[in-house]
C-alpha cells in the first residue's frame, strides 16, 4: 500500500508532522494563504474510515490515513495521488510547497 514517509501528530494547536527520513526535525502542517483549512478537510474526511471507539482513537487513526495517497485521492482529498500538494510551516515561519 502506498503511503509518504511522514507521520502526522493531532495535537490541541495543529497537525504536527515527522519526517521519517529525517527524524527529529519537526514542522507544523499549515493549510497556506491560498487555500486555508485544507489539513482540517483533509482530517474530517478520514473521520468515517477510522475504527475506533472515542474521540482520541480518532486523533490517533486520523492523522495516520493522511499518508495514504490512495485514500486521501479515493475520498476526494486530492485529485491525483501522484501529485499531492503539501505546505508546511517550519519553525521559523518559512513556508515550503511540495507536490
């Protein structure tokens, strides 16, 4: 099954993500300027898929799903599993876009 070598992390103030390949180097996941909201779409539309039993099985399953390109492109997410956009936040406020 495909997925990204990322692991998100729900927390009260946003979605934290991990770079697999470079471990310990922490960003925050930011919708952007251009198209606010979207790790939020993202999170609600991975709800349903989530076997879980209470409100923080879904804030550990949820974010899981988000590294599956081929749910994210099955629920409408994005629209090419190949090319999904991502833009994150680092520390220091700089914003990269990958896609």
């Amino acid at each position: 099954m495909p997925h990204y070598s990322l692991e998100f992390y729900l927390y009260a103030d946003g979605l934290l993500y991990e770079s697999v390949a470079r471990a310990g180097k922490s960003r925050w996941l930011t919708s952007g300027a251009a198209r606010p909201g979207v790790a939020e779409q993202a999170l609600e539309a991975v709800k349903p898929l989530c076997s879980v039993d209470g409100p923080m099985g879904i804030k550990a399953e949820a974010p899981r799903l988000l590294t599956r390109p081929d749910v994210l492109e099955t629920l409408g997410v994005v629209k090419d599993m190949e090319h999904v956009p991502l833009v994150v936040e680092s520390v220091d406020g700089t914003r990269i876009t990958s896609s």
